[in-house]
C-alpha cells in the first residue's frame, strides 16, 4: 500500500506539469482528428484516407507542418476538420515543442548555476575549495587510476571559476553544485547516499576566513556520517588540536594541514636530498608513487620476502609495507553463543535504541618493512612504490 500510494503521488505530481498537460492535450487533438476524418472519409466512394492508421499519419503530418501531401481528406466534413486542425493544432504543437525545449534549457541553467540535482552512484563527491582542492582534483583526473569516476563538487565558488574548471576539465565526468555542504539538502542533491568517497576540504570558498573552518570540516563529516555511514570519507583539518574531535565524528582518513613540516625540515638537515625523494613521491605527474593494492590468494599465509620478490618480478613495483585492516569488535562478538537473560537483555535495549554500538572502529594498521618471514594475512593490502597502478591482480 505505501508503494502505492508514493505512485500515486507521483502520478500527481506528473499530471499538474505544464509539459505533461500539454503533452496530453496534443495528444487528444491528434486522435479526436483522425477519428474525425476517418469517419468522414470513410462514407465516401474512394476515399484518399482508406484506415484509421492513414488517419492518425494525416493528423501527426498535418499539426508538424509538415505537409506530405500523400494523405488528404476528400470529403466536405474531413476538409472542415482539416481546416480546424491546421487553425488551433499547429499553434498547439508549436506550444509542446517549445514547452519541451524550455524544459531541456531549464536544466542546462540549473546545472550551469549548480542547482541540479545528481543521478547515479559510485562518485566522488569532494565538499568545499582551497588552493589544493585543484591538485587533488587533478590526482583523482589525470594521474589516479579513478579517471572515470564521476566528481561531484559542493562549494561557493564564483560561476566563472566553475566555467573554468568545466572547460579545463571537460573529458572528465565533472559535476558542480553550488551551496553549504554542512545541510543534509545539499549533501541529499549530490547524491551522498550513493556517493563511494566524500573528501571534505578546508573550506574557504564563499570568502570565507580560516576561524571556524574546522567546525564546518567537523559538522560535514559528522552529517555525512549520519546519514550515509557507508561512504568512506577524508577531511582535512588546519588545526591538529581538532583531530580528536575529528575522530569522534567516525571519518575514515584524517589529513593535518602541515603535519609533516617539522619532520620534512629535520630530514633536510639529518640526511640532505631525502625532502626532494618525498617530494617526488607524492607529486602528481609520471613518478613513483605510493599505491595500495590487494594481494594475491595465493600469497596470503606466505611471507613477506615472497609477496616483495613477486611484485618485483611480475609488477615491476617494490612493496614498502602492508596496511592491515583491523575489524571493530562489535557487541554481538562480546556476547556468547548461549545467550542468557542478561544478552537478551541488552540486545533489546540495543535494537529499542536504534543504534549500532560497538567498541572500536574499523582502522588500518600500517606494517612498514617487517621481518622478512612475517606473514601475510588475509585481511592485508600491500603497499608497493610503482609508477603506475599495477595490473589487475
């Protein structure tokens, strides 16, 4: 019954546009005329119209203007049909073809003024501006392996900006929606529900200050979580005293605005030249960089020294360490299999109160060059140093 009603509304909500009125009035011309002829045609010794389908091709010929001539009434009542036709439904479909083009052009504005809303699944969406939003954009575009992945961005900028970036960017699935990303109406238009990853940028766009960037970076992604606690999100803060504040919002990755400097610095002096190897690593363009990949089956309960002698041979990559995904302990793993009264007990206020508690979030632990006997497990990523992806694995 809901889903009936919900079509019902939608039928509605259908009916009372102009477009669809229109759609239907035309429509009803076009068949009350062929009927018409037909029925005057028909009471003639050789009609030019001999079937109801030569009808309905006079009618449709007759309201597009276009004017075959292979089809014509020969009767007095078929011509006054005709001439009725030609007075009032060639206005008509005059009107349907521009109502239909006005709706095309409607949203061509809308989305050119970042008020559309977006349709799929799988995407980036990348929330607020600065001046590095551009090199991430251009990581996950022309270097990353994720090229084809629709990007959707929500931020302020001004429309030439965003003109800007659509033309340098035009071979890219490139979306643009302008608004505050913290509201759930804005996030709900880009899709988040749908959305793979959700990058949250030290939003300056809209002129705004750096004072309360990290509430706002905070706010979106405790909101995002909220609503769509499925997609993997990224924020980046300025300040690091708002890093456990971060954390309690449940964001996946967490990057600090400067964090490394200190070390960067110290490494300059400690062992010179090692700055520029970081550098090169984790600049954009043809380099080595850093990449997380799966393993092979048939690698997992090996050992490290043979999972880094086979990315050698077959990828041509040298695997730097592993990331190990640690699964949250959640409550029902606390719980035993015999439940008692007391489990019981506890699963129901659980389920009244409508939340999922558990004990630790799901993380990943880096193991950087470990023994060369350390096993591999089956939950491990490998981190290799290539200059591109490695083949599928």
């Amino acid at each position: 019954m809901p889903n009936l009603s919900r079509a019902v509304k939608s039928i509605g909500r259908l009916y009372r546009q102009a477009s669809f009125q229109i759609a239907i009035i035309t429509l009803a011309v076009i068949c009350l005329a062929a009927v018409s002829v037909f029925y005057f045609e028909s009471h003639v010794p050789e009609p030019n119209i001999q079937s109801i389908w030569d009808s309905i091709w006079w009618a449709v010929v007759t309201m597009g203007t276009v004017g075959y001539g292979d089809k014509y009434p020969v009767s007095v009542g078929g011509r006054i049909v005709a001439l009725i036709l030609i007075v009032f439904g060639v206005g008509l479909m005059s009107l349907f073809t521009a109502t239909i083009a006005s709706i095309f052009v409607e949203k061509k504005m809308k989305e050119g003024r970042g008020l559309d809303t977006i349709k799929g699944k799988n995407h980036i969406v990348i929330c607020g501006w600065n001046e590095h939003t551009e090199d991430a954009l251009k990581g996950l575009t022309m270097y990353g392996p994720m090229g084809d992945t629709p990007i959707v961005l929500i931020n302020e900028l001004a429309v030439d900006d965003i003109e800007s970036l659509k033309l340098k960017y035009h071979n890219y699935d490139l979306k643009f929606l302008r608004g505050d990303f913290i509201h759930e109406d804005i996030l709900h238009r880009a899709g988040i529900l749908k959305a793979k990853f959700a990058l949250i940028m030290a939003d300056l766009s809209g002129g705004r200050s750096k004072d309360k960037v990290d509430e706002r970076t905070i706010l979106a992604t405790l909101t995002i979580k909220s609503i769509a606690p499925q997609v993997k999100t990224i924020a980046e803060i300025l300040d690091s005293e708002n890093k456990p504040h971060l954390k309690r919002t449940g964001v996946d990755e967490i990057i600090i605005r400067g964090e490394h400097i200190g070390s960067l610095l110290a490494s300059a002096i400690n062992s010179p030249g090692l700055p520029r190897v970081f550098n090169s690593i984790i600049s954009l363009g043809d380099t080595n960089k850093l990449w997380r990949v799966g393993i092979p089956g048939s690698f997992v309960g090996k050992t490290f020294l043979e999972l880094s002698q086979y990315f050698r041979k077959k990828q041509h990559a040298i695997l730097i360490g592993l990331l190990k995904e640690k699964q949250a302990m959640r409550l029902d793993d606390l719980l035993s299999d015999n439940t008692s009264a007391i489990d019981r007990f506890i699963k129901e206020k659980i389920k009244e109160s409508k939340k999922d508690f558990f004990y630790e979030r799901d993380e990943s632990k880096a193991v950087i060059n470990p023994d060369d006997d350390y096993i591999v497990g089956p939950d491990d990523y490998a981190v290799i140093l290539s200059k591109t992806m490695p083949d599928k694995i």
